[in-house]
C-alpha cells in the first residue's frame, strides 16, 4: 500500500464551509486516511491510500464542496511506502 499526503490552501474557511462539512465531505472519498483543517492558515491535509483515491478526486471534492479556487501547498505530495508492520 502507497501512503501520500497532500495539503491545499483554501480561499476561506468559514461558518458556510466549516470545518466539520469539509473533513465529512472528504472523509468520503475511498482511501482517505485523515483530513485536518487548519482556519488559522485556511490549509487542508488529506492522508490517503493512493490505490483508493488520488489527487485529482480530492481536487473535484474539494471543488463539490465550494471552493472554487484553491492551491497546493509546497510541499504538494510526500509518498511513502507502508509495509504493513
């Protein structure tokens, strides 16, 4: 199994689009690990299975979900590999 993480800045995180709406609707996706949320720098960080659920489906929730404009945080993408143990 392939572990990544990526994490967005978001335009605004606010009552409309809080907190817990977007850690449920990302949640969702196949895969997903973990979802935090941080409304001090408007960042979301998804941990997820790459064989469940990729970039471009977080991208397209992300987008379900409102936020229309959105960009990676550098580091975009950390891989690793889980050997089960």
């Amino acid at each position: 199994m392939a572990r990544a993480t990526v994490s967005y800045v978001l335009d605004e995180i606010d009552g409309r689009h809080g907190v817990g709406d977007l850690k449920q609707g990302l949640d969702r996706l196949p895969g997903v690990f973990s979802v935090s949320v941080s409304t001090q720098t408007n960042c979301v960080t998804v941990d997820y299975d790459t064989t469940g659920t990729g970039q471009k489906a977080i991208q397209r929730q992300l987008e379900k979900l409102g936020y229309e404009r959105w960009a990676p945080r550098i580091p975009a993408v950390s891989t690793r590999m889980d050997d089960g143990a």
